[in-house]
C-alpha cells in the first residue's frame, strides 16, 4: 500500500474513533498465549455500528484487516500483524420471546463463558456447555466451537454478516454449513478480505436455572481436572476422525516437550504453554515437532484448530 493512501486511512479512521486508534500495540497483551507482536494499526470497537464502519473503511482503503476477540484460538506472529487489528468489544446482549422458546442476540464481541452465565441465570438452556470456553460469540460462530458433546450448531439461528464490498446480509444454518470446527467463514480465512460476524442469534429452550447451574458446575470440574492453566492458545489440533489429538501427540512421547519457554503440557498434551517468555516461534515449533511426529508414527496428518496471524516466515 502507498505510504500516502497509509496516511489518509489513519487520518480517517482518527476522524472517526478519536484515541481508539493506536499505533503499534503489542499483541501479546491481547492473546491468551501471551505472544504476538505488534499490531501495525490497533483499534478498540465497542459496538457492532463501530465494527462495521472499521471494517468498511478498512476494505474501501484496501487496507489489510484482522478482528481479534478473547485472543484465543490463534497463534500471532513474533514481527506482528501488517495493516488494522481491530479488537472487537461489540458485547450488547438481548433477548426476545419466541414461540416455545426464546432467542438470545449477542453482538460479536459478547463473551462467550459471560454469556453462557447469563443465560443460565435467566434459566435458558443451550450454551451451558460454553461454561469456560475462552473467545467470543463472533469467533465461536466462525469456528463451530464446542465441548461436553454439544456446539454452536446445535443453537445457531442466524448471524449478520458483513461481506466485503456487498454489505450485510443474515446467514441462517444452511448458509453457515457447519461440520467439526468448521463453517463456511472459516473455510475463507485465508481471504484478504474476510467476511466478519457483527451479531448472532440462538434459540434456547427454558429450564430451571439451579438444573442449568448444576450441569454447567459438572462442565467446570471436568474442564478443571482435564484442562492445564496456563497461558495457551486453547486446543491446538483438531481431532482427527475416530482419535483424540491429545492421546496421539502423548503416544508419540511428546507430553512436557519443551523449545524456549513453551512446552506441551503434562496435564493435557493437545494444549501448547507458555511458561514465561515463550515466542510465538518457540510455540510453532512445536507445533511442527508434534504434527512430524503424529504423522511418522501413526499415518496421521494433523489439522490445526488454531490460527496463524500475522506475518509468518517459513524458510
């Protein structure tokens, strides 16, 4: 991009959103693995109004575009992300009455583990399976996230879309073509220009809220007695048909690996730490240790749960 086009897009998205733009903030402060470096541009939305307008200035400017939520997920690169990170705080919630049901709208920024709480308090069951999953309701939607046998699909009504250069449009389940941690925003990542989820809508079913917090207790033991603490990325690996990631990477005798200061956990070997002042690099290598070794061992190509941001070299 032209220096002069650079300087024009940062002078509006000023105009606009005031001290809300920042120039080179560290994504490390942002990620859930604590790594990642600095975002060229960086700005702070707080509604799904200022979400759209970011992107859409963004896209009209041909400037390269990233929306970050609870920063898990994702795995950022040591020199950082090129172009506008926006860090999306999008977080209205509401709900509405309908036919046996109700549907709850989040915005994309909305918690997910928040929203869950919120649900269950109200005595709506669907999401009490989201009860300390880290992200947002938009990286969830993209993402089919899940656990305890359920996931988005299985609530999933409707997301409002925006579509570079065509605007907003409502994506029902059909449009979103869930599978495994999988859809069809998901399956375009790799697009300059991404579709970005402004809101979504699921049907919850009622139930007694003291059930609902009984059931979302049992999630939180489970996750507590399976799961390491920790700065990680979440899952690194999706499972692969009819195995575990976890059990596979642990049967190649990785568990406790370490490069730097990232290791494989102990406790749970599908889960990457950083235990101090690991890098991004440190964790990639890793991940490109546990993915040789799986498939030389067991015939398996593993497929990553988690994305690469950034601007990556893999000389």
């Amino acid at each position: 991009m032209k220096l002069m086009t650079t300087l024009q897009t940062v002078e509006r998205l000023r105009q606009i959103f005031g001290d809300q733009l920042t120039i080179s903030e560290p994504l490390a402060r942002h990620t859930t693995a604590r790594v990642g470096g600095p975002a060229e541009l960086f700005l702070s939305v707080t509604s799904a109004e200022q979400l759209l307008t970011a992107v859409e200035v963004a896209y009209a400017a041909g400037l390269p575009y990233f929306v970050l939520g609870g920063g898990s997920n994702i795995l950022v690169a040591d020199t950082g992300v090129t172009g506008l990170v926006i860090m999306n705080r999008a977080r209205k919630v509401s709900f509405r009455h309908s036919g046996a049901g109700v549907v709850c709208t989040a915005e994309s920024g909305a918690n997910l583990s928040a929203l869950a709480r919120q649900c269950i308090s109200r005595g709506l069951g669907g999401l009490e399976w989201a009860i300390g999953v880290p992200g947002t309701v938009g990286g969830a939607v993209v993402g089919n996230a899940g656990a305890h046998g359920s996931d988005i699909d299985a609530n999933f009504l409707a997301a409002k879309v925006w579509e570079p250069g065509y605007g907003s449009r409502v994506y029902n389940r059909e449009d979103m073509a869930y599978s495994y941690r999988d859809s069809a925003l998901k399956r375009d990542q790799q697009a300059r220009a991404r579709r970005v989820v402004l809101s979504a809508e699921f049907r919850l079913k009622n139930e007694p809220a003291d059930v609902l917090a009984a059931r979302a207790e049992g999630f939180t033991a489970h996750r507590k007695e399976r799961q390491p603490g920790g700065a990680s990325t979440g899952s690194m690996f999706k499972n692969p048909e009819n195995f575990y990631a976890g059990y596979l990477i642990d049967t190649a005798g990785l568990k406790g690996l370490r490069i730097g200061d990232a290791a494989i956990s102990e406790k749970h070997a599908n889960f990457f730490i950083n235990e101090g002042e690991a890098t991004a690099e440190d964790i990639r290598a890793l991940i490109a240790e546990a993915w040789n070794s799986v498939r030389e061992q067991f015939g398996i190509e593993m497929e990553l749960e988690v994305e690469l941001v950034g601007d990556w070299s893999f000389e």
